[in-house]
C-alpha cells in the first residue's frame, strides 16, 4: 500500500544524488572562478601581462634615469641605466604616437639632446600602446630615449595641462617648468629652454 510512496520517494532522492553528481562532475572539469584567476592567467609561466607586452615593443636606447621630477617610469623599449651625471637641467618632452606635432617635433628634440650633452633629454610616452611608440621613433629615426607612462602618471602628478605635446624643463633644485609649445627648430628648443632655466616659473 505503501509502496508506490516509497518508491516515488527513492526516485526523487535518485534523481537529486544523480543532478548533484553531474554539477560537481562540471565544476570539476570548467572550474569556478577565483579571486586570483585573473592573476593566474597574468602570471602563466611566471611572466606577467605587461611583460608579454614589453616583450612586443621593439628594442630602444636605454634611459639614463628612470625617476623625472619624482615620478618613476620604465624605460621604453629600453632599460634604465643611471648616469652619473648632474645635468645642467633635464628636459622632457611629453608625447604621444598618435600625435601629429609631436611627429613634427620628436626629430628637434633628437638634434637638440646631440647638441647639449650637458642636459638630460628625453621622452616621455603617454599612452598605453608603447610598441606604437617605439616603431614611430624608429621610423622617424630618433634616437632620443623615452620612458613609457601608460597610467599618464607624469602629467598627473606634475599637474600639467592634458595636452601632448608638452615640455618640462626641470632644473637642478627640482623645480620644473611646463611650456606648452611645439617646437619647429633647435634654435627656438634652445631660447625656451634658456628662458626656463634662468627665469621665474
């Protein structure tokens, strides 16, 4: 009498061991995700996502500093190998590859930076894409080292104006100053940059 109760009973329990069985055989096979899954794919076989990123980016002239005006960047394309140098000032150019006047200017830079070595110049590339930026000074022929600043951590932390690009000439005290200009000649490079050595910020 009872029987037919007893046994829709044991199907029911037979069914939901069966259901059980098969979530715990898919979660053993596809995994759930973890806090750390995403870490794990970063660092597959011990390099990390910006590494195969750098690994991309074609090879570079190393930096000969990689802390300007206390903000710390990697060297693009490059590695960091400090000078031991006190600069009569450093002189940064602030650039993008995508950006038409910094094409334009890069090259004055270059020819600046070989007609002082008594200053510090370099690059800095604001942008994420650095292999894009690696291969535009390639094909323009520039030499001028250039750190990469993926994070836009140099204009925010010196508060510059949003703009590529711009120059930042820091003096030997640490002070700097921001001119936001693009340069067409090494002569005019020069005058500003005398100007922002010796003068008031």
């Amino acid at each position: 009498m009872n029987t037919p109760r007893k046994f829709a009973i044991a199907s029911a329990v037979g069914a939901l061991i069966i259901a059980a069985l098969m979530v715990l055989m898919l979660v053993g096979l596809f995994g759930l995700p973890s806090s750390d899954s995403n870490d794990g794919a970063q660092s597959q076989g011990g390099v990390s996502q910006q590494d195969y990123d750098a690994a991309d980016v074609p090879a570079r002239p190393d930096c000969p500093v990689g802390d300007v005006a206390g903000v710390q960047l990697p060297c693009l394309g490059g590695q960091v190998q400090p000078d031991s140098q006190a600069p009569a000032a450093t002189v940064v150019t602030l650039w993008a590859w995508w950006c038409q006047p910094c094409r334009q200017e890069l090259p004055v830079f270059d020819e600046f930076a070989a007609a002082h070595p008594e200053m510090r110049v370099l690059g800095v590339h604001a942008d994420t894409d650095a292999a894009a930026g690696a291969s535009l000074l390639d094909e323009l022929g520039v030499q001028l080292p250039s750190l990469q600043d993926s994070s836009n951590s140099f204009a925010g932390t010196l508060g510059l104006p949003g703009v590529v690009p711009i120059m930042v000439v820091v003096r030997p005290d640490g002070s700097f100053v921001p001119v936001a200009k693009v340069f067409d000649s090494v002569e005019q490079l020069e005058a500003v940059v005398q100007e922002a050595m010796h003068g008031a910020t």
